[in-house]
C-alpha cells in the first residue's frame, strides 16, 4: 500500500473539519476503499476514518420511518430493521459476505455508488432522504449515474431516512463471484402506489422502471408486467451477463419480488 | 508512526505501525502471528478472517490503527488452554476438513463466528455463512461436515452433498 496518512474521527465535527482539506476522504467500512486503494484505483493523501463516531451509528424506528446513521453497519441493518422494516433488514443481510456486513456501511455504499450495489435499489424505490453535514437530499435527485451523487466535495452523509412501505421485497440475481447484484429490484408499495427500483443493470447506475411501476399500482401481481420489457440498449454488458439477458432478469427479478413482497 | 494498544487473544499488546498499515500485517509483522494468512489480499478469500470484539472481519481490508483498543482473536488463541485442539479445530482434523491448510485459520474463525449466534446450523446454513471463505482443495464437503460434526450434529444424517 502507498503511503497515506490516516485520520481517526470521533466526532461528526473533527470529521467534517478534517474533510474542508480537498486531499482528504472519508474512510467508512473500508470494504470497497480499502481494496479500491490497494488496486490504485484511488490514491487520496489523508483519510478520515468515521467508524468511531458514534452519533453516526444506529437505527431509529418511529412510526412511519426508520433512520439510519450513515456508519451503521450491514449486520447491524439486518438484525436492528427485522422488526420494523424486514425487507430492509433482509437486503442488508444479503450484502457481500458476513466479514464483509461486519465493517460495511450504509453511508459508505450510497456515497460509493455502486452501480451493482444493493442499497442504491432500497433508497430509490422508497423515495428515501439522504442527510448530510449541509442538507437533505431526495433519493431522486441524489443518484448521478455510475459512481455518481448529489455530494458535494466535504459533503458528509450522516444519516438516511426510510419511509417504511406497506409492503416490499428485494429480489437480486447474485454474481457468484463478487456477490454484487447481476441485477437487483426493490419493490415497495405506498398506499396503494407501487415503486421500482432496478440495480445492477443500467449504465447510468440505479434506475425506476416506470413503466413497471404503473402496472403494479393498477394491478400488484406478477402477471400485471407479462407484457413489459426494458430496452436492453443502456444496460451494462460483461463477461458475466448480455444486455439481453439483464433486460430478461430485470423482468424476472421484478414478478419474485412482487410474489414475495410482504410487511 | 502510530502507537497502537488492543487486546489480542486475551493478551494487551502493543506495537508500531503506519496509517497504511492494514491489520493482517501488524499481527503477522509487528506481532509475530502468522497463523492469519495472507490469500487473496483483496477481501475475497477470507483466510485472514480474525474477530474483532466478536465480529468476523477480513484482516487485509481494515487498518491495524481502527483496532485500536479492540479485542483482537486469531486463531493462536483458540486452542484449549492445555494446548489440545478446541472442539472446531478438532472436528475439522477428524472430518479432514483441510488437505494443504492454508484456507484453515479463516473457515476456523468464520464457523467459530457461525457457532456462536448459531449453536445449530442446517447444512444450508452453513454453506451460507461460508460464502466468503474460498478453499480450492476440499471442495468444501468435509468442511461443512467438520461444522455439522462441531455443533453435534451427526453429519451423515443431513447427508451433505
């Protein structure tokens, strides 16, 4: 590894103030940085680590949302949302490998963006709100293509804001490898209006079928979308999948998630 | 360079290390401890997995600096005090849960971890929370019956595949 100097935060301040420096980055879990780093993919100076910052962990249930502290690790999403929001819970639950659930984050994630990652579907199809240090962000302004967000340089996640739906499932077709989605969607329905949130698909990152989202609303059944199909042409094609056949898994992974939506 | 203090197996240790230094290099290098290894170093493989207050984490993707004041457990200190093999340890050399040991030390700590919030897993279970340790001589079937077989579980009744 290059020589770097490493910063620990104790406080959402001394992070932010150690952030005003345009060479320093905001270390989370570490589980993508870290190996993104050692490949030279990113060489930033100085890091800020935030896992000790303890205004920053957690989840908090009221009645019609849950938040969660931007360093809220996936373990921790995965047993601390079961009760309130499970569909949450199991997503979260499901990401990486359990080492990796152990110092990820949900901060960390979203401020990645990951086109093939997990959390992107959830706050997009729950029309989430991203907090930072500034403002809050709608989870549709917040997402600009393939590694891309609202962020601004300095701009600190501290927490995300769920609203719970009425019911909703994640579906993903996993990369064996990697264990990064081929494809995932998030269904979540809101009285009675269906969202859909398709990951690991486009070229421009996560994305809402609308057009999925209207048969749904209308008639909430597998059988409600047999006639839809997504243009293959901006999906993203590799050794692993055609653009083809992730149109075909969008579908696919859509009806499972439908079927399988619950409280 | 940084002082760093934590616990490891039990002990208080402390050492030097830099803010680059990952902590799969401190317990190898600083410390001494090379029964954590080094596979892949790119947190695919797990045969760094070492628990960190509790938790399984991959060694190779954290800086030994965020241990800081932790409880650092490898698998030097999961033998019994006499120095016998624990009960994992010991059901993974009845089932021939290894051939060249070198994916050991991690799929150890990984179903030390499983165990412990899981005193009975199913086979499928088991195969799940495995999924970040990669072995490429077993082809896993006698480590997932070295798990069944350490939880007293009769291996051959779930007839893993």
């Amino acid at each position: 590894m290059y020589d770097f100097e490493l910063l620990t935060a104790t406080s959402l301040n001394e992070a932010v103030t150690a952030l005003q420096n345009e060479e320093t980055q905001a270390l989370a879990g570490g589980q993508t940085l870290i190996p993104t780093m050692k490949q030279r993919l990113a060489s930033p100076e100085r890091l800020v680590s935030l896992t000790r910052i303890k205004a920053l962990q957690g989840v908090t249930v009221t009645a019609k949302e849950v938040v969660i502290g931007a360093a809220t690790r996936h373990a921790d999403v995965a047993v601390q949302a079961a009760a309130c929001f499970p569909a949450l819970a199991d997503l979260a639950g499901h990401i990486g490998d359990p080492a990796v659930r152990n110092r990820g984050t949900i901060g960390g994630s979203l401020a990645n963006n990951d086109p093939a990652a997990c959390y992107p579907a959830a706050v997009l199809a729950c029309g989430a709100v991203i907090e930072t240090n500034l403002r809050r962000i709608a989870a549709e302004d917040y997402f600009d293509g393939m590694f891309g967000t609202a962020l601004d340089d300095g701009e600190l996640i501290t927490a995300v804001r769920f609203p719970i739906p009425e019911i909703a499932h994640y579906e993903k077709f996993v990369q064996p490898a990697s264990r990064f989605a081929l494809v995932g969607v998030f269904v979540a329905r809101f009285d009675g209006v269906v969202r859909v949130a398709v990951t690991g698909a486009s070229q421009m990152g996560v994305f809402r079928w609308a057009e999925a989202e209207a048969a749904l609303s209308n008639e909430f059944a597998p059988v409600a979308i047999d006639n839809l199909a997504i243009d293959p042409a901006e999906l993203i094609a590799d050794a692993h999948a055609a653009q083809t056949y992730r149109a075909h898994l969008v579908a696919v992974m859509t009806k499972r998630a439908v079927t399988a939506a619950h409280r | 360079m940084l002082q760093l203090n934590m616990t490891v197996n039990g002990q208080p240790v402390s050492g030097q290390a830099e803010g680059r230094t990952l902590l799969v290099q401190f317990l190898r290098d600083e410390l001494g401890l090379t029964g954590t290894h080094i596979g892949c170093d790119t947190s695919q493989c797990g045969a760094c997995i070492v628990h960190i207050n509790g938790d399984a984490v991959k060694a190779c993707t954290m800086f030994a600096a965020e241990a800081a004041g932790a409880k650092v457990n490898t698998i030097e200190g999961q033998a019994n005090a006499d120095g016998s093999l624990n009960r994992i340890q010991q059901a993974f050399q009845d089932n021939h849960g290894l051939q060249c040991g070198f994916c050991t030390p991690g799929m150890v700590m990984s179903a030390t971890a499983l165990l412990r919030h899981t005193p009975k897993p199913d086979e499928s279970t088991i195969r799940t929370y495995l999924e970040g340790n990669i072995c490429r001589c077993t082809g896993y079937h006698n480590i997932i019956k070295a798990v069944l077989a350490a939880s007293e579980q009769d291996a051959f009744a779930q007839n893993p595949r």
